[in-house]
C-alpha cells in the first residue's frame, strides 16, 4: 500500500520499476541512435534481420514489438533508404521476405556500437557475477508471464 493506504507504493511495485528501467534504457538508445538517423524501432528491425534473415513484416512487428502497420511503414522507408531488399511478389503465399542490404549491414555495425555502449554503461554499476544473476532473474520473469506459470 501506498502512505495514503490506497493502491501500490511505487518504490516498492517491481512492475513499475521494470517499465520504469524499460522507458529510461529506450531513451538512452534513442539518444544514441538519432545522431546515425535511426529509432530503436529501425534499429531492433536491423537487428533481427541480421540474426534471421528472410523474416516476415509480421515477425519483425512482433519481434520489434510493434504492429504490423508500423512495421510495414518502416520496411518502405527502409527499403527506399537502401537497407533492407525484399521481393515485388512472395515466392509462397503472401508473405514478403526481407533483407539486409550490405548498406544496411555497415549501418547495424555502427548502431550497435551505440547501442552496446548504453547497455555498458546501464550495467557498469554491477559485478559479473550481478550481471548473471540479474539476467537470469528477467529471463526468469519472462518465462514464468508467458508460460503462464504460477510459481507452483
């Protein structure tokens, strides 16, 4: 309870404090990437395209965690840019294939490094061992939200 004796104390909602480190480490990467022309949203997509080449405008929506309409509006406007290909017509059923460009590679490369430097600095407060542990607590939390476990 918060002092008022109404709803949840802030400080102490570990969901709030998680979308609270989410809204800072986006702004931080987008600090970093506006200087190379680039929206966390651009760059996540890159990402993607760079670890599963080929991946639909719906994957990437959903791997970016946005929708599908975002996501095509961004695959134009990278395609018009020059960073990423994809095919006029599908080769099967409806879906558009798309990726990496070698221009878009090099522009991945150097928004990495921007957004590295972030997740450097984000963590520069904690030993390895903290680190560890606070990654396999996060993933943790994940997996217990989408699996639907309770703790049983």
């Amino acid at each position: 309870m918060s002092q008022d004796g109404v709803g949840v104390d802030l400080n102490k909602s570990l969901g709030y404090l998680l979308k609270e480190a989410s809204s800072a480490l986006r702004a931080a990467m987008e600090e970093v990437l506006r200087p190379l022309g680039m929206s966390v949203t651009h760059y996540s997509c890159l990402e993607l395209l760079a670890q599963r080449p080929g991946l639909s405008n719906s994957e990437l929506a959903r791997g970016a965690f946005v929708t599908r309409q975002t996501m095509n509006v961004l695959l134009q406007t990278l395609e018009r840019e020059g960073d990423v290909t994809r095919p006029a017509e599908a080769p099967v059923g409806k879906v558009l294939p798309t990726r990496l460009t070698p221009r878009g590679r090099r522009r991945l490369e150097k928004a990495t490094v921007a957004v590295r430097s972030v997740e450097v600095r984000m963590l520069a407060g904690m030993t390895e061992t903290e680190q560890s542990g606070a990654f396999r607590i996060l993933q943790s939390m994940i997996h217990s939200l989408r699996d639907g476990d309770d703790g049983a």
